[in-house]
C-alpha cells in the first residue's frame, strides 16, 4: 500500500521533470512519454528492492536512464538504414580527404553567450531531426546521454568503425546545418 502512495506522489513529484529529461534524448514527445510511464510502472514494480541508499528522485532518473537505453537497442534492431562506409561521393571531402573548396568549414562566434539562447537550441534541434535516425540516436547517445563509445556500439550491435562514421558523419551534417541556419544570421 505504501508504494502505491508513494507511486502517486512520485506522478505529482517528478512526471515534468522526468519528461524533461527524456525528451531531448528521444526527441519524441510520445516516446518520451511512454517512457516516463514505464519508469513509474518498473519503480513501482520493484519497489521492495528500493534500500533507499540513494533518494527516490535520482533512483526514478538510474531507471529512466536504462529504458531510453532500452529504447535505443530496440530502435537499432528496427533500422532499416544501411551503415554505409566512407562513400566516394562524400559531400565533404575530396579524393585526397581534404575539405571540398565550397564545403570548407566557416569561422564560428565564440561566443559563450551562445549556449543559453533558446533559439540556439531550436536551431540545434531542427537540425538533428534531419539527421537519419541511426545518426541522431548515436550522436544522442554520445553527446547527451554521455555514454562510452563501446557501450554504444554493444547496445546498437554497431562495429567501431560504423559508429566512428556515424558520428563523424552527424557532427558534419550538424555543422553544416548551424552554419546555415544560425551561424550565417
């Protein structure tokens, strides 16, 4: 009986803050919402084995962590996206892997102000959804998520190369993109 107060008051406690954490990492207001859902439902589950060495706030955000983690994996058995290799017909580089003259990256502002503008992280976002959807959960994983590159490459059975690639592939594209829509304003 108590876990299932303790259920409720988590709901009222942490559903915003749990969904704004989720959201970004998923970048899907449904997922993330299920998401939070699993969480309150697996804490609730396992609420005998809670010892209360960490509170229940940060205990909440360990298993919110592992379902987006979840999510990932199971997203990656769904792709249907071929990791290709490094292609002749990179938009970037020339055959001696040097900068293609037009592609050449620009001189950004440096400024610090940058990452507190909202509009920045709009920008930001808008830029990610048109990466494809194996590069945006990498880059995710990577960036937001803060995970080790083997640990990526175990949860979507990638190789090191494929994710190395993936990676450098989506900060490209990102760059591309900020240049374009922030940088150039």
């Amino acid at each position: 009986m108590s876990a299932q107060l303790d259920a409720t008051k988590w709901v009222n406690d942490y559903s915003d803050m749990l969904y704004r954490y989720a959201l970004p990492r998923v970048n899907d207001s449904e997922i993330a919402k299920d998401l939070v859902q699993d969480t309150f439902l697996a804490a609730w589950r396992n609420y005998d084995n809670f010892k209360g060495e960490i509170s229940e706030k940060n205990w909440l955000y360990a298993i919110l962590k592992n379902k987006i983690i979840d999510h990932f994996r199971k997203a990656s058995t769904r792709l249907t996206d071929s990791l290709p290799g490094m292609a002749d017909d990179d938009p970037y580089f020339d055959e001696a892997a040097h900068w293609k003259q037009s592609m050449h990256p620009k001189e950004w502002d440096d400024s610090d102000s940058l990452v507190t503008k909202k509009e920045f992280y709009e920008v930001l976002s808008n830029c990610k959804n048109k990466l494809k959807q194996i590069q945006d959960t990498v880059f995710t994983m990577k960036y937001l998520e803060g995970l080790d590159s083997e640990e990526i490459c175990k949860v979507l059975n990638l190789t090191s190369s494929n994710y190395w690639v993936l990676i450098h592939r989506a900060k490209l594209q990102l760059r591309a993109c900020l240049e374009k829509n922030w940088f150039t304003k």
